[in-house]
C-alpha cells in the first residue's frame, strides 16, 4: 500500500465550558451511542476520581500512565487494530497546539483516561482534549499569557485521582482534572518549587522535570532535569504527597556524609557537585512496593578532576522503597563518566524465562549499545557481567576508573567501535571530509578520555538507546530498541577567563555565539525575547542550563547581558573564582558529519532491533528511518536518528514514529521487522506514541514536535484509527 500523504486538515471543535456542567448526571439526556458524551464522561470522572490510580485505569481501553503502564514495557492488549488491517489506518483526527516555534520540541506521550486525552504543547501549556474527536476542553498556560522565553523538552504529564501532575521549569502543579485550574490545596497556590528541599540556595539552582512522575499510594515520586555544566544542581530522587505536595522523602543520589557511596565524591561534592539524575523517568512496581530509576551523568559531563572517584549513584540503576526512599540495591553501569553517556531511559520491568521458570526482571538499556537483566528483587545479573581494562590516560588532574562493566549477553544493538573502514562512502567527496575529520579526532579506543586534541565518541551521546525507551512483548519475551548509530565529536579547550561570556556561556553556546548541538545560538536573541527575559534566563538557568542568580551579582548578569547586546563587555575582570571552576571546557562537541551534513560513518545511522531476553540473543535488526533527499536519488535503507519509542500490541504490531528527518509512523510486524504500513505526518514524531479505545473504537495517537537535530518543528497531535 502506497504511504498515505499528509492532507495538511485540522479537526478542532468548541471548547468545552466545565461551568455550565449540571450538578447531577440526572439531568443529562442519554449520550449519542455513535459520539462520547463529554459531559457525561467528565461527570463519571470527578465521581472515580478519588479512587482513580494511574496504571490500573477505571477500563483496559485507557492509556493510564506514561509508557502505557507502570512497567514501562510500552504493551497493549488492545486488538482492534492488527497485522491484518493495520494498512487501512486513516487520520481520524488532528489538534494543532498553535504553539511551536522555531526550534521547538514536543516529546509528550499523552495520557487517556476515560476518553479524555491529556498532554503538553511546545511551550508547556497542559490541555485535555475529547480523544474520539480531537476537540479542546480545556487549556492552562503556566506563562499566564507570557511568551515562554526558550525550548524547553518535556513528555507529559500524570493523571491521578481529581488532578492532572506535571512540571514547568521549577514549578510542580497540580491541576484539577475537570478544569485544569490549579488546585489551591497543593503547595504554594497549585504548585510546589523543585528548587527547595535540595539543602543549597533555591535561587542558585535549575531545576526541572522532563519526564512524568509516578504515583504510588499517596506519593508522587519524580527525577529531575538538572544542567549539565556547572553551577549544576544535584538530582535527588523524591516523593511529594499527592493531596498537599508536601516532601515525604528524598534520595539522594549524590551521598551526603555518613550515607552509602559518600567516599566515592570529594569529601565536599555533596554540597557543589551536581547531575547524578533520574531525567528520563521512573518505574514503578506496586506489588513489590518498589520504584527503579536510572541515572544520569555527574556534571560536567567531560572533566571530573573536581569529582575523582566512582561517583554513585551518577549512571547507576536504583531499586527503592517506593514508600520511604531507601535504598533496596544499586547497579552502576558506568563510574565516573567522562563521556556523558548517562542512563538514556527508565527501566523496564518484564518477566524473563529462566530454565522453565518466570523471573521478574529488570531490564535496562544504555547510549552503548547494551541491554542490562537483574533479577527484580536483588539485583542479581541474569546474564553474565564482566569488567574490561580502561584505555588510561586523561588530562591533567583527571582520573579514569580502571575498569567498567559490560553484559556478556545480549551481543550489543549498536557497533562498538570507528575505524577508516567503517567511514562513509555515500560518494567520494564525503569519504574524504569524513576521513579529514576522523585523522583530525582520531580515537583509539571507544572509552578514550576526551581531550584537547578532540576524540569522536562512538557510539555516540545520543544512542545506541535514548529517551523514548524499550517496548516488552511479556509473550514473547522480546524487547524493542530503536537505536541511534551516529559518532560524535568532543574537544576541550583551556577554560577562559577573559570575559565573562567566555567564562560561563562559550562551552555551551559556542565562542562565536551560533550555538552548538546541546545550545542554541544566541544571535539575535533580542530579536525573540526582551532584555529583562535574557536576564530572567540567565539568572534563573532553564532546562539543562545553570541557574547564575548565585553565581554571579545582578550587576554582572546585566554586564553579561549587554555584552550580548552590544559586543561591550564591561566586566572582564570581575571574573572571579568559583567552586564550579574547571581548567577546561568544551570547545566543539556536535554530531559526527559530512561535507553535505549526513552522518560521516557508513549505514545504518539507526535501527530497530528486537532483543531476546530469554535466549540474550538478537531475533532481528533492521535500518529504522530514510533521509527523504538520499531516497529520491535511490540510496535507501540508510536508517536516521530517532527519539522516542515503540508500543508493542499483543496481537502482533509494533507502532512507532520517532524518526528525525522523514516525517512518518511505521508498523512492523513484532515477530520478523516486516513493515505493514506507513503513514506521513506533518512533522517528526519524536515521541512514543499512545493507543487506546473510546465508545468501541481504537485509536493511535502521536505528538508530532520535530525540531530534533536541526529538523522543522511542529505542534500537533495526529490520531489514527480505522475507517468506520
């Protein structure tokens, strides 16, 4: 079947008015058996909504939690839509947030609870939509008009009870999930600041939460998104109460002193160190009281002499009590990382066979290519685990650890090393620029120390895995990874002290200002946002960017900023020292390409790959993606990077759109990779997608953002189901 083009039609509908709702179901005429009944629905919804529990919805048609359930396995036993009819799927309807800028991004899973869709728009609005017919009930902007002054990356929200949880900036909500007005119960006036309770200044620090939390009994328990760079904050794992938003408990992943792993820091990393955070999310098992995590890198990503030692729990898989915090058992995947090649997903929780016994498990995959299993209630390795010899080396004052783990088994989804043989040949002008840069940044080890000469990492930052996660078929015992298979390039530089941008702003965004892979360029940033929101930006930090309100005095940060106005700088030597001062900074650190801007390593640059978790073997691996402009002069099968994951069906499919650069959603057959049909949309789908079911219909639905890796951004959400 030829791929349906996209027809460029938005469905949008009146706004539903929650006032005017009548105070008893009574008195509402009986519901239209061929369209749901908002009214109706969102009455049945405040009556269970005190009841309610994410990841054991009212109904099986729901898409209760972010990844589908509780244990992350992205699985539905949904079966309308199958191998059979899946090539018949057509938009049913389409809801265009009117939010994306450029840039922006949209990595939301939506939520679906009693027919009520539930997700975010490219500058964080949260709204409900009626998800049989796309049509808007309500909408609430925590800019209160304002123009939200930068992107910020964010993949939903969680339902609950009467109220809707979700994250903007340092600011915790609750909202009611009948109107979506705050709820005044909950901390200060509808929200709790993620900044307090961290035991430094709040106003020195930036935080957030880029992936929902969960909710286990009467806690909310969520990671945080945390700079990279220093000043950085530390990423504590904790649980707030669900009603007040009151702290319960907190874990602290970097130790403070008498806690398990506190000689693995600086004596006094606890108070300045920063990262070590859940950002991608946790899972929850609520039979065994425990909540997973998987952590991230300790900050700065590249040069730890200021935090020697292993470093737990940064890049550690955590088991806890879900009800206090503790700490059950630990694995880390990785001690002192100078890679940034942190925990890219949550874990998830399957059921493995082991000599013809069931055995919960944990599966964890990693940005190297491979797939961790321990045994869900100790921690025990399910598969062979050996530690391999470091390469050395660094630079001065750095210290690499000796060794690091490695699965014996699986074999890993994504190749392990570069060499001359493996740079691309697309044609022979991009063999030679990629074999210029690889002689330029040769590395002759994978886990060679970043340096001043440059190193290409491989696999790169970015994947093998990466946020969106791994689907579980329990039937089966497969797990689905997309893959990223692209090098990168990281150089340091002496840091400098010259100027106050130099000092604090060129690592990120570049010393000419265009921006870099991980910061966008701030020329003509005036031209988007006011002074006062520069200032606002710069002292308060925003997603992976530090906070300097406590860094720096305002009459430097206003310095700083004329210096971005005019070209003046006014304060080269108000540059002080800092505990946050390192002797380097990144210099270059951005995707490995070209001449012409594609990936300079040969295909596939990403695949998808189905991983026996029974046997450690790989069933299937295939390229996952097209670059459009390749395709149309005939060089297909080349694979694309991609950010999400897939759903897995119980009836045989395997849904995903996630692709950078090709616009589409894809179904695979679960068992062989065969493709059964594919679809265009009006931007990349960098998002896991949802399925569920209203009034005996099943439907798919994507958030389609793009704005990944220089890609058009978009703002819209597209259902798909079969044709009445």
């Amino acid at each position: 079947m030829a791929p349906r083009e996209w027809d460029g039609s938005t469905v949008l509908g009146p706004i539903a008015i929650f006032s005017a709702l009548p105070s008893s179901p009574a008195s509402h005429p009986m519901p239209d058996p061929n369209r749901p009944n908002r009214p109706l629905l969102l009455i049945l919804l405040a009556a269970v909504a005190g009841c309610a529990q994410p990841g054991t919805a009212t109904h099986p048609e729901d898409w209760p939690v972010y990844g589908g359930n509780t244990d992350n396995t992205h699985f539905t036993t949904l079966s309308q839509i199958s191998p059979a009819n899946v090539a018949q799927l057509e938009v049913a309807w389409t809801f265009d947030t009117g939010d994306a800028f450029e840039g922006s991004e949209m990595q939301a899973n939506p939520i679906v609870i009693d027919g009520i869709l539930y997700a975010t728009t490219p500058r964080l609005q949260v709204f409900a939509l009626d998800a049989a017919t796309g049509e808007q009930l309500w909408r609430f902007d925590p800019n209160a008009g304002e123009r939200a002054t930068s992107r910020i990356r964010h993949r939903g929200v969680t339902v609950t009870g009467d109220r809707v949880l979700f994250n903007y900036r340092n600011r915790l909500y609750a909202l009611d999930r009948r109107t979506g007005e705050p709820i005044p119960t909950f901390g200060d006036g509808g929200w709790v600041d993620l900044r307090e309770g961290l035991g430094r200044p709040a106003e020195g620090l930036s935080v957030s939460a880029s992936s929902p939390g969960v909710v286990f009994e009467d806690l909310f328990i969520i990671g945080s998104s945390v700079p990279e760079s220093l000043p950085s904050s530390p990423g504590d794992i904790r649980a707030y109460d669900v009603e007040t938003g009151a702290l319960r408990w907190s874990f602290h992943t970097i130790p403070h002193p008498g806690e398990f792993g506190y000689e693995t820091w600086p004596p006094d990393a606890w108070e300045i160190a920063g990262g070590a955070n859940a950002w991608s999310g946790v899972t929850l098992d609520p039979g065994r009281a425990m909540v997973f995590a998987a952590t991230g890198s300790a900050s700065y990503d590249f040069y730890g002499a200021n935090r020697l030692g292993d470093n737990l729990f940064a890049n550690t898989v955590l088991a806890l009590d879900a009800r206090t915090g503790e700490r059950i058992w630990h694995f880390q995947g990785l001690r002192h990382d100078m890679w940034d090649r942190d925990f890219p997903a949550p874990p998830t929780l399957v059921t493995v066979d082991r000599d013809g016994t069931s055995v919960d498990a944990v599966a964890q995959i990693t940005k190297t290519g491979h797939v961790f299993l321990f045994d869900r209630a100790d921690g025990t390795p399910l598969f062979p685990i050996e530690e391999r010899t470091m390469p050395g080396g660094g630079l001065a004052g750095e210290r690499m650890a000796e060794s690091q783990p490695f699965p014996v088994l699986p074999p890993p989804f994504a190749r392990q090393s570069l060499t001359v043989e493996g740079l691309t040949d697309r044609t022979p002008e991009a063999h030679a620029s990629a074999l210029a840069t690889f002689n330029a940044f040769s590395t002759a080890d994978p886990f060679s120390a970043p340096d001043t000469s440059g190193t290409i990492i491989f696999p790169g930052v970015d994947g093998g895995a990466e946020w969106g996660g791994a689907g579980f078929d329990p039937e089966t015992g497969l797990l689905y990874i997309n893959s990223n298979e692209m090098a990168w390039l990281l150089k340091l530089v002496p840091h400098s002290d010259e100027s106050l941008y130099a000092a604090n702003c060129a690592s990120c965004h570049g010393e000419d200002q265009e921006g870099t892979a991980t910061a966008p360029t701030l020329t003509g940033i005036f031209e988007r946002m006011s002074r006062d929101d520069v200032v606002a930006l710069v002292r308060g930090g925003t997603g992976l960017m530090p906070a300097f309100g406590a860094a720096m005095g305002g009459g430097t940060i206003n310095d700083l900023v004329t210096y971005l106005e005019t070209g003046v700088d006014a304060s080269a030597a108000e540059v002080g020292e800092t505990p946050y001062d390192l002797p380097y900074r990144t210099a270059l650190f951005d995707i490995f390409l070209d001449h012409e801007g594609y990936p300079g390593i040969k295909p596939p640059w990403g695949t998808l790959n189905a991983i026996d978790l029974n046997e450690g073997t790989i069933r299937w691996s295939i390229p996952f993606g097209e670059y459009p402009a390749l395709t149309a002069m005939g060089q297909t099968g080349t694979g694309t990077d991609s950010y999400g994951g897939p759903i897995v069906t119980q009836n045989g499919l395997l849904i995903i759109a996630a692709t950078t650069y090709d616009d589409r959603i894809r179904a695979f057959d679960k068992l062989t990779g065969d493709l059964l049909w594919e679809a265009a949309l009006p931007a990349a789908g960098n998002a896991t997608p949802s399925m569920y079911m209203v009034n005996g219909k099943q439907y798919i639905v994507i958030a389609c953002g793009g704005g990944k890796n220089g890609a058009p951004s978009g703002g819209t959400y597209v259902a798909f189901a079969l044709p009445d």
